[in-house]
C-alpha cells in the first residue's frame, strides 16, 4: 500500500526532498515504513539513538504516533506521515 511522507528540516537534507511516495505491506506499522525509509545503518542513525530510541517525530495524518501504539501503529492506504527531527530551545 502506498503512503505519502513528508520530510522536515535535517531530514530533507537525508532524503535529498521534502515528500516522497512509499509502498508498504498490507497491514504495514510504522516500524514497516522505518525499515523502508531508513535502509542504512547511517540513515538508521539519524532516527534511533544508541539505546535505540526514537530521536525523530512521527505524526501520522496531524497526530503523533507516540499518543496512537508508538511504533506498532497500523497504516493505511494514502495516510500521510510527517517525520521531524527534535527540537528544544527557549
């Protein structure tokens, strides 16, 4: 199944655009379209930490993942997921 994926700040620099199209298996989570996207172990940095926690945001279609089933939330055809990066500041 096909999702659509927007990137924001750091990771437009990775991925080389800010959206991109990607297909999924049916019945596909978000940990799916994380092994799709982030194929690399050098990609794989940019969004896990050492302890292999999530650095990056998900939203899917406007809400964050971590208020939905974290990385096991299901997808479904032409969802729309935002990846960004954190921030902090004041």
């Amino acid at each position: 199944m096909k999702i659509r994926v927007r990137f924001l700040l750091d990771f437009v620099k990775i991925f080389g655009r800010n959206a991109m199209e990607v297909k999924v298996p049916p019945n596909g989570k978000v940990s799916d379209l994380i092994d799709v996207l982030f194929d690399s172990d050098e990609k794989r940095g940019h969004i896990f930490s050492e302890k292999n926690y999530l650095k990056g945001h998900f939203l899917l279609n406007g809400v964050n993942i971590l208020g939905l089933d974290g990385l096991h939330t299901l997808l479904n055809e032409n969802d729309e997921v935002v990846i960004m990066p954190n921030m902090s500041g004041g």
